[in-house]
C-alpha cells in the first residue's frame, strides 16, 4: 500500500488535470488492478462490514420512476458469499458507506488519490476527501438521475456500467428550487428526469480501470451491464463552500422574501454579502433545516435462495441499517417525514 501512496497510479494528461472538476470526463486509473478489489478480498469485507454502513436497495427499469427504489433488509446471519451471490444473480445495489472510516486501508487508497489530485489539480486548492462508498451492484442495477451536494466521482473496478454525465449548473436541468432544497436539507438529490435531457449528456461504457467525473452539482445517472463495483469519492475544498453558502442565502434569506430572480453568481460583492449575511443571521437565529429523511421501513429481505436474491416479509421492518439515522430523523422531524422521500419521489413520476 505505500508503494501505492507513493506513486500513485493515475497518469492523466496535463489537459484532463486541468478540465477537472471543470468538465465531465472520463479518464484512466490502474486502482481496479489492486489486491483490494479482487472477489475473495471484497466477499471478506462484506463479512466484516459494520451492518449500520452496509446499504442494500433494489430498483425497477424505468428511469423516470425513482419511487421503485426501495431499501431492503439483510438478515444478521446473512454472510459476505451469501451477498456477493445473491447481488450476482439479482437486482441489487450495495453500498459499503463510510468505507474511510471503517477500513483503513481504503482510507490510505483514497487520502493517496486526493493528495496526488491536490498536487496536479492546483485549481481544486487543495481537495480533502471526505465521504466514501464501495458500490457493488447487480446486473441491470440502475441509479436514477440526481445530483450530489459536495463534489464527488467514481473511480470504477469491475464489470461495466453506462453513465450518463449532464452540465452541471443548467436550470432546465435543475430548476434553481430542487438545487437550493437540496442544499437545505429539504428533499434528497432524486430530481425531475425526461429522457430528452439525454441528448445533452456525455454518455459513455465504463470499463474496468476508468474513472467518471463531473463539475461540481452535475447531475448523472447509471445502468449497469453486468456485476459491478466502483469506489465512489467525494471531496471539499475551501471553493465549495461559495456555492454552499449561496444557495443557503437563495434558499432561507431571498426566496423567504419573495425575491424570484435570485443570482446564482458566486464571485465578486454581492455573492460574498450574501454568504456573509446567511452567516450571521444563522448564528444569531438558527434557519430550521430538516435533516433529510429516508424511508427506513421495508418488507424486502436479502435471500440467496431466491430468483431475484431477495424475498418478501411477511411483516415490514426497519432496513438493518437503518437504526442510527432512524432515531437521528426522529429526532428532528415528525414519523410522517419518515417516508418524505418516498412521497417526493412519486411526486416526480405521477402524470
């Protein structure tokens, strides 16, 4: 592994250091290669894997119905082979959150990555990593079409996936209410989709040793192929923070006073007030932001044995993983904001 902090093994040219975060691009990396991505390794990791930070869901075909994605719950007994066979074989997607905390050795892999971007990326002013996930996901396995609020990318490893990578920024792409609710904690990234915004996507076949990437806030979307795992990244730097605070000030400050044509600009005087004046007002009366709420509860149940590698419940539960962010919500919001997502999501889709 020092070897690989050492020299690192990305080797972009100057251009695709340069466009980014600037640019959707797709570029190349040797990381899929690494003893730490091989079926034996990962079928260990998900043994060992804290069950609070191993997410499972499914999901239906149709891109513009987010509503089908539905938690699903693994059984304490399951083991890591059991997973891994049952993703294999069904209609799965695995997320292993906070993989830079649970394991250090994919905390060493992903500091190495961002300490190489910082050095060859100076416009980024030196990027921190931040949240990590390991995704590990069926065959047909999609994500629907959404936008992230910090910066991130994904660095892919095994089997191949169509991605689709939208401008970032565009409000007919995401109307400027869905971005500054986003921000707010208000709703989560899922975001109106029609497949003609297709036509204004970078659409490419991810492969085993590329890596997608986008500007900050543009909205993407996958189909998998076959089985696959990526490791998926996300980082800050100081210039994330400008558009953070902007899109607070929009949200909590302009929009509160009926202002409609509300600047996105995040350079130069009034940009800098604005962040400035949400700063303030917050610290001496706190804007009330909702946490945003998932709907935990689910009659889904990962089973090897079955066709699609998961069965139903007789009776409903709260998802494995769901216990800490349980209570959390529930600290902040009503029972009825446990299912806001699920609600917003059918708001998307219904005619």
């Amino acid at each position: 592994m020092n070897e690989t902090c050492t020299q690192p093994p990305i080797g972009w040219t100057d251009e695709e250091y340069r466009q980014f975060g600037h640019e959707p691009q797709i570029t190349k990396h040797g990381y899929h290669s690494m003893p730490l991505f091989e079926t034996n390794t990962l079928i260990a990791l998900l043994d060992a894997y804290p069950r609070q930070h191993l997410q499972a869901y499914t999901m239906g075909t149709d891109p513009t119905r987010c509503s089908d994605w539905r938690q699903v719950d693994i059984a304490e007994h399951t083991s890591g082979a059991d997973l891994w066979h049952a993703v294999a074989k069904g209609r799965l997607w695995l997320n292993l959150v906070h993989l830079e905390k649970n394991r250090a050795e994919y905390r060493e892999l992903i500091d190495a990555m961002y300490v190489h971007l910082g050095r060859k990326c100076p416009h980024l002013k030196n990027p921190q990593a931040t949240h990590s996930a390991l995704l590990i996901s069926s065959p047909g396995a999609q994500v629907y079409y959404h936008l992230d609020a910090e910066p991130n990318m994904i660095w892919h490893m095994r089997g191949e996936k169509d991605v689709w990578l939208y401008p970032s920024m565009d409000p007919e792409l995401v109307p400027q209410n869905y971005l500054e609710d986003i921000y707010a904690g208000e709703i989560d990234e899922d975001l109106p989709y029609e497949p003609a915004y297709d036509e204004r996507a970078l659409h490419h076949r991810l492969v085993p040793g590329e890596a997608a990437s986008w500007p900050h806030n543009a909205p993407h979307r996958i189909v998998n192929i076959d089985m696959n795992v990526s490791l998926a990244t996300s980082y800050a730097t100081p210039i994330v923070y400008q558009r953070r605070y902007v899109q607070l000030a929009n949200r909590f400050i302009l929009r509160g006073l009926g202002i409609k044509r509300r600047s996105m600009a995040e350079h130069g005087l009034l940009p800098a007030a604005k962040r400035m004046s949400y700063r303030i007002i917050n610290k001496i009366r706190p804007f009330k932001r909702r946490l945003r709420s998932a709907n935990y509860i689910t009659d889904l149940q990962v089973d090897v044995d079955s066709p699609m590698g998961l069965k139903k419940l007789e009776q409903p539960r709260l998802a494995s993983f769901a216990s800490a962010g349980y209570k959390d919500t529930r600290k902040t919001s009503s029972v009825g904001d446990l299912f806001t997502r699920v609600r917003f999501c059918r708001r998307l889709t219904s005619p």
